[in-house]
C-alpha cells in the first residue's frame, strides 16, 4: 500500500512529525481490539488440518507466513519524490502467498507478528516511532487480513492448493478486501489525525494505489502458481519485481511531480500581493508546504537599506522583526546540510534572503535546489513589485495631497476650496445659509518688499496657523493665493430669536460676528524676521443660500466685500449687491474712460487750495480728479480710480492730469501768482520709466518751472525695493519737480520712508487731524511730524482741517499750513485765479478770512 509524506503522514509511511500527531483514541482501541479478536479467532477456529505428510514443521509454515508479512513491508519501496517520501508495500502479494503456506486461521496472527517485527525494525533503523504506533499498525494490517481471510475461505481453499480460476477468483476478492480495509482504515487514522475530508483521502489513495494492487496480486498469483509447479521457478522472480518496481516509481513519481507543481502554481500565486508583509507572510507559508520545512526564514531588504525578518516554523504562525540594516556575515552560499538559502535578487538588486531548514530526516537534494531556486526568483519579483508599489503609493499620495493643498501653509489650495466648497454646497438644501468669509492682509507687500520673501512667508504660516486654529471641524479653510485665505461656513448657527415668530433669523450678523472675531485674533502681536507686527486683515463677507450661488460666485461677492472693506478703512465688510452691479460695470466704464480722455470736457480737476496758518497765503493748490460722466453725472475719484490703476490706460490718465494741471497753472503763473500745484501720482505710475520723460516734456510745453510742481506719492507703494520706481522718483527729482508724502502717518514705515526718498512736503493725514482733539496719540502724531518736517526743512500740511477748533490747535502744535473744507472745498479751476489772488492780497495785507468757496463736489 502506498502513501505519501504529501497527506501529513501515513500509518505504514514515513512521518518525521510523528510525534506531533495525535492518534485518534477510539479508533486505536477498536483497531487493537479487532485485530486480538482476529487473531483469537484465527487460532480457535478449526482450520485446515496439516497434512499428515507435510515435509515442513508447523512452526516452520507459521514463520514463513509471519516472516514473509515482515518482508513485504520492510521490502516496501521507500523513495524520494519531491520532498515526499513514498512507500509501497507487498501487503497483497504476501497475503495470497501467505494463504498458500499456511492455514487461514494461523494468518491474522502471523501477519500480527510479521507487521510489528517490520515497523519495529524500521522503527528502530531509520524512523523514530512509538510502540503504539508500531502496534497500531501492525493491528491495522492484522484486521485487514483477517477480513480478507474470511472472503477466500468460504469460496475456496487456499492452502497448499494450485490454483484454479475459482480460487484465483477468490484471492482477488480476498485481496480486494484487503486493500479496501487498509485504505479504509488508513484514510480514516489521517482523517481523524489531521482533520482533513475523509472522502478526497480515499479517492487519492485509491487511485495512488489501484496499478500496484494489479501488481500485487498478480505477483501472488504468479508466485503460488510457480510454488505449485516448481520452486525453481522463482528464481525468475526478481527480474519481474525489479520490473515492477520501477513501474511503481515512474507512476509515483509523475504523481507527484504534478501535485509538486500545483503546490508549485499555488504558492506563487499566493505571492501575487501588494505589499511587503502580505507577499513575505505568503512567501514563508509557501516554502513551508513546498518543502515541508521545519522552519523558513525571509528576510526583506528594502530599497533604503532597511531589512526586515519574517520567520515561520511547524506551528504555522509568522513572526517578524527588524534586522540591523548592514547586512551580518554572509550565510554560507548553500546553509547547512539541513539548510538551504538562496538570495532573492531581481537584475542587480538585492531585494532579500530564503533560508528553509528542512527536518533532520529529510536533506534536501537537487530538487530541492532548483525548486528553491525558482520559488526564490518568484519570491524576489514578488517583494520587489512590492517595494515598487509601495513606493508608487506614496509618490501617488504624495502628489494629490499636493493637488490639493499649498505647500507653504499646508492648506487647502484655491482649486480644491473651489471643488470642495460645491461639493459641501451640494449636499445642503437650497436655501440652507452659508457664509464665505475672504481674507486678506493689510500690507503684506510692504512686508514683503521690505523684510524680504521669508519674512512674507513668516507672516503667512503665521496667519495661516491662527486661522487653522480659529477654524472649526466643520468649516473649510483655504489659501486662495498671495495674501488672500478663505473660509467658508456651512453651518451658520441661528443666532438668538426670531423677530418674527417662526422666520429664521438672518445668518449675516453671526458671519460678522465671526469675521470680526478673526480679524480681533489675527490683530495679536507677531514676530517676523525679529520685527514685532500684528497681522492686520480685511474680511469680505458673504451669506447666501447654500443652492443660490457655487462657489465661483460666493469669492467673487466676497472679493467685491473685502474691497469695500479695504476701501471703507474698516475690517470687515459685507458684501453689498449694489455696490456689486457698480463693480461689474467696472469694464464698461474703463471703455467709457477711453473716451472720456479723448473728449477733453469729461474728467476735469477740482482744485484745493492749502494755506499758510500764519498768514493765510496760499502754500499750494491740490489738483483732484472729477469725472463728469454724460449718464452717471459726477463720479469722484473712488468710483473710477482704481479700475484705471488695475487697467493699461493709467499711463494715458496720468499724463492727462499732469497736463490738465500743468494748463491751470501756467494760467495763474501769467496772473502773476506764484503758487504751486499738486499732483496725485498713483502708485504704479511710478513703475513706469517713461514718466519723467513724459512730466520733462509737460512742462516745457507750459512754460511751468519743475519746482512749481509737487507730486503727491503714498509712502506704502514707495517701500518697495524694486529699482524702477528709485530710478523714476531720482529722474523726477533731477528735473527738479518737488515730491510730497501724502497721508503720512498712516504707512507701514513712515520714518524708513523718509530716509530713502528726499521729498518737500510731508501731508498729514485727515484721520490724525480729525482724532486730534480726542486723541493724544493722533495729536502726538501730528506734533511729531510737525517737528520733523521743521528738522528735515519740509513742509507740513495738515489735511481735511474742518472747523477753527482744528484749526487752532494744529497752529497750536506748530503746523504750517493746512487744507480742507474749513478753507475751501475743492473748487473748479475757472474759480482759482481769483481764489488766489484774493488770497495773496488779504496775505500781504496780514489778514487771514476763512473764504468759502463753493466747490463742485
Ligand atoms: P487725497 O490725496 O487724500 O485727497 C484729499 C481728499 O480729501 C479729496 O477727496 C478731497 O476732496 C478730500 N478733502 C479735502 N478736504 C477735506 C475735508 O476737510 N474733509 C473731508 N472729509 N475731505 C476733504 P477726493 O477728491 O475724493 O479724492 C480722493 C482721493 O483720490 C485722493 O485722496 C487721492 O488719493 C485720489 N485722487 C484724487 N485725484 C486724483 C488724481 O488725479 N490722480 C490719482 N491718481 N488719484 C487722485
Ligand atoms: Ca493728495
Ligand atoms: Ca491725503
């Protein structure tokens, strides 16, 4: 009978885990007792009488029997296949063979004795056993041949008889039983010992076993028939065993070379994973079964050097750990003799190690080899698409994290607020509110511009690490860009009771609420670059229905909010849909202002003297931009100023006030008054290098001195370190023209400003002069730069002076000169001559009258 080491053990085979096995109870107690039965039996029973004439002694029959049990089985072909071993017992060829030699009853007795001899002995040579196990086998063997006894010999009689075609007939049923029990009881002891299916059990050893039954039987046959006719024949035995024997192998052998391959197939399909652990766990559990190992090690090198061991031994389990990533002395290229190890590489990268130990009865041979081989290359492939993968996964995670966020604050860039922000819009009812709060910093540029890009990103990580903070789990921060972050509310919370019974109240204060708390915890102090600043921020505010606007339209209302806030002075503004249809008209009215510097009669300059306090003599006239608008009637420079700044036709807007100015002040100077006029320059005029050139040739054209000119520049654009605008404020000054500082006082760095640029004229701003009164810092302010314009040798001029109180007080503190309604209002420029030289004679004559003029604003 057959089996292999492939089942997990065998009762007539080889299992060097025998130990580790569990021998189902009942069934060994009903073997054992079966078989003492058997042979209790046997013995009784009236058997065949010997012949009187027999030559040989019963003992000498009884041991042939025995002895010739013994020898099938320790004849039993014992062969390697794969890491299998396989045995093939002469159990049926000894059972006929037996039946012939002595009498049936003496069989179960003799087989008894046979069986135990041969498994001792074979116990005791090459495969450590129990003497349980050697009785329990020798018992199974016993009961097998005890049932098949009972099958020949109520058909035929066996003994000593030649055979005819009933009693071959007998024997193969006979013999049939005996391969049914022993496969029966053989498949029922692996069944219970492994748990396995007892049915596939069956099938496999039937079918391993159905050619070498044919055989057995045949040999018995052959053997008897040969006994009968003359001994000398069974000199022709061997040859016919050896025949068969190699049959029995070459079967064997295909056999399991086929199911060495599907474990083969399934091992390295096992490997077909992703990851390092899944594929190193796969590759540990694969080995074990292909090679029955005692125990695999794999060993992952990582593409950092970093290296891994997962380790699995008899009880199944994977344990892993780090190795120190310097590679220990190299194992020897083979392992031990017990040991074999391969290095997994794939091309010339070493991606790990395969150590399989096999179990002290089983060295592992050439097959073994190629076979560890080939499972090491599969193994190797596998980790490496591992690590290949891994890597991918990251560079892949890496990268849409990086679609999404900016990469300076770690938040939520502009696309994906815009695509997060619908989608949370989506998921809200149509006229469930939401809020989008825009932000942006006040100053930053200068930031910039002055302290340098590091100290700008300084001062963004901070704003957006307090707003990160600020922000709550269900709201949706981003940095849209530059200075600007949002924030958008898809809960506003309802804030207190209705007014009206039932009617939500409107979400808009709490958005406020809430934007001016930021704006409050952004204003905290912060160092940047070593300077100490507060972040100071203008918030758009925007509530709508979560249905009635995506979030293109939701920045945008904001961004025309947050300017409104920019341009109020306050922080916060909420978004204002009138103001908005003004906003979109912002293009037609560029197209509108194209025309207008064409036609001549539609911008005009209002102009505003300033006076001396002392003697009321006219210091100055300020030039202002009106535009009287054919649909809109007059604008001021608010409604329109900035679209032109933020358009290509400031250059053409610039040059037309220069040269509007420059017109009425050349008529004054032929009144014979010598008053200069101001000139507000917007700040990116100064960008532009042809400026000097164009203002040079302004007033040659009017015959107006470069000193009778004052340019009015804001001192924020001016901190930008760019070279240009030092290059176009040096052309200027060269020509001669006067620089002023206009709204001093409320830059970002006032005092810095003045040690890079020369100017004349320092403006006070019209908030101090307001906040004067209340104010001792406003007022400390406008005496300080009162003293420094009389050490620089600047003129001051205190603007937006109301009333004679503010007046007074600014004589008071020192001040010079002034500007405002208290004066004059700004006036249209056919009233100006006569303004000033009223002004110029009631001077000379010491009297200062506060004329009124009427202005057009
Ligand atoms: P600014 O240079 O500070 O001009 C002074 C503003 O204060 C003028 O407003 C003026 O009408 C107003 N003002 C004068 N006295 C008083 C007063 O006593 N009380 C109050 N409340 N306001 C007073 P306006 O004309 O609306 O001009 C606003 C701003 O527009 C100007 O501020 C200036 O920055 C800009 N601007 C005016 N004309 C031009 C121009 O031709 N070109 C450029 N680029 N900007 C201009
Ligand atoms: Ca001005
Ligand atoms: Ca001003």
């Amino acid at each position: 009978m057959t089996s292999g080491r492939q089942t997990g053990g065998s009762v007539d085979g080889t299992a060097a885990s025998g130990s580790a096995r569990r021998q189902p109870v009942v069934l060994t107690v009903a073997v054992l007792g079966l078989a003492l039965a058997a042979i209790l039996a046997g013995l009784a029973l009236p058997t065949v009488a010997l012949p009187p004439d027999d030559p040989l002694p019963p003992l000498a029959r009884f041991g042939a029997a025995a002895g010739l049990a013994a020898l099938a089985h320790l004849a039993r072909l014992r062969f390697r296949v794969g890491s299998g071993i396989v045995n093939v017992s002469w159990g049926e060829a000894a059972f006929v063979i037996g039946l012939y030699l002595a009498p049936a009853g003496w069989l179960p007795a003799a087989v008894f004795l046979g069986g135990a001899l041969a498994w001792g002995l074979l116990s005791v040579f090459s495969e450590r056993r129990g003497v349980l196990d050697v009785v329990y086998n020798a018992a199974l063997l016993t009961v097998a041949v005890a049932v098949a006894t009972s099958v020949v010999v109520p058909l035929s009689r066996p003994f000593d008889a030649a055979p005819t075609p009933v009693l071959a007939g007998a024997l193969v049923l006979g013999s049939l039983a005996y391969l049914l029990v022993t496969v029966g009881l053989t498949a029922l002891t692996l069944s219970l010992r492994h748990g396995l299916p007892l049915g596939p059990l069956l099938l496999r050893t039937v079918r391993g076993k159905l050619l070498m039954f044919v055989g057995n039987v045949l040999v018995g046959l052959v053997t008897v028939t040969m006994l009968g006719l003359d001994p000398r024949w069974l000199l022709l035995l061997p040859p016919a065993l050896w025949l068969l024997q190699q049959t029995y192998s070459h079967r064997l052998r295909a056999d399991d070379e086929r199911r060495t391959w599907r474990a083969f197939a399934e091992a390295t399909r096992a490997l077909n994973q992703l990851d390092e652990r899944s594929v190193a766990t796969a590759g540990v559990g694969g080995a074990r079964t292909l090679f029955r190992a005692e125990s695999v090690e794999v060993d992952v090198v990582r593409p950092d050097g970093r290296r891994r061991r997962y380790r699995g031994d008899a009880t199944g389990e994977v344990t892993e750990r780090d190795l120190p990533p310097h590679p220990e002395p190299a194992p020897e290229p083979d392992g031990t003799e017990n040991e074999l190890s391969r290095s997994l590489m794939v091309g010339a990268a070493h991606v790990g190690e395969l150590r399989v130990r096999f179990p002290r009865t089983a060295q592992p041979g050439e097959r073994e080899h190629d076979a560890l081989s080939a499972f090491g290359d599969a193994l190797g492939a596998a980790l490496h698409d591992a690590a290949t993968h891994q890597e991918l996964r990251i560079v892949t995670a890496r990268s849409s994290y990086e679609a999404v966020h900016d990469p300076l604050t770690n938040l939520v860039n502009r696309a994906a607020m815009l695509s997060k922000g619908d989608h949370a819009l989506h998921q809200l009812g149509h006229d469930h509110p939401v809020a989008l709060l825009l932000l942006d910093l006040n100053h930053f540029k200068e930031v910039n511009d002055t302290l340098g890009h590091a100290a700008g990103d300084e001062l963004l990580q901070i704003t957006a690490a307090r707003l990160g903070a600020l922000a709550r789990p269900d709201e949706l921060l981003g940095r849209l860009g530059g200075d600007e972050f949002a924030l958008l509310m898809t809960s506003v919370p309802v804030l207190g009771e209705s007014a009206v019974p039932g009617e939500r109240p409107p979400p808009l204060p709490h958005a406020l609420r809430r934007a001016r708390e930021i704006v409050d915890r952004l204003a905290a102090p912060a160092e940047v670059a070593g300077v100490r600043m507060s972040v100071e921020v203008s918030v758009g505010v925007v509530v709508a229905g979560a249905g009635t606007a995506d979030m293109t339209e939701l920045l945008r209302r904001a961004d025309i909010a947050m300017y409104q806030a920019k341009e109020g002075g306050g922080s916060v503004a909420a978004y204002d849909s009138a103001r908005d249809a003004a906003s979109t008209d912002q293009l037609a009215l560029l197209a509108e202002l194209r025309e207008a510097l064409d036609a001549d009669d539609q911008l005009v300059l209002a102009l505003q003297p300033a006076v001396d306090l002392a003697t009321g003599a006219p210091t100055g006239v300020e030039a202002l931009i009106r535009w009287h608008h054919p649909r809109r009637g007059w604008l001021t420079p608010a409604d329109f100023v900035r679209p032109i700044e933020g358009s290509e036709l400031l250059g053409s807007f610039t040059r037309y006030v220069v040269d509007k100015a420059l017109a009425v002040a050349a008529e004054w100077a032929r009144h014979g008054l010598d008053v200069p006029i101001s000139i507000n320059l917007s700040a990116r005029s100064l960008l532009d290098p042809r400026l000097p050139a164009e203002v040079a040739e302004s007033l040659r054209r009017h015959h107006v001195p470069a000193d009778r000119l004052v340019l009015e520049i804001t001192e924020t654009v001016v901190m930008s370190e760019l070279e240009v605008i030092d290059e176009v404020l040096a052309a200027l000054r060269s020509l001669g023209v006067q620089l002023a500082v206009d709204d001093f006082g409320t830059g970002f760095s006032s005092l810095t400003f003045l040690t890079r640029i020369a100017v004349d004229e320092l403006k006070v701003d019209r908030s101090f002069v307001m906040r004067m009164a209340d104010s001792p810092e406003a007022a400390a302010i406008v005496r300080t730069t009162v003293d420094l314009g009389r050490e620089l040798g600047l003129r001051v001029v205190a603007e937006g002076v109301e009333t004679a109180d503010q007046r007074a007080a600014l004589a008071e503190l020192g001040c010079t000169a002034a500007q405002g309604y208290h004066f004059f209002k700004p006036m249209p420029s056919d009233k100006i001559v006569t303004v000033l030289s009223a002004l110029s004679n009631s001077a000379q004559s010491a009297r200062i009258l506060p004329l009124r003029a009427d202005g057009v604003s």
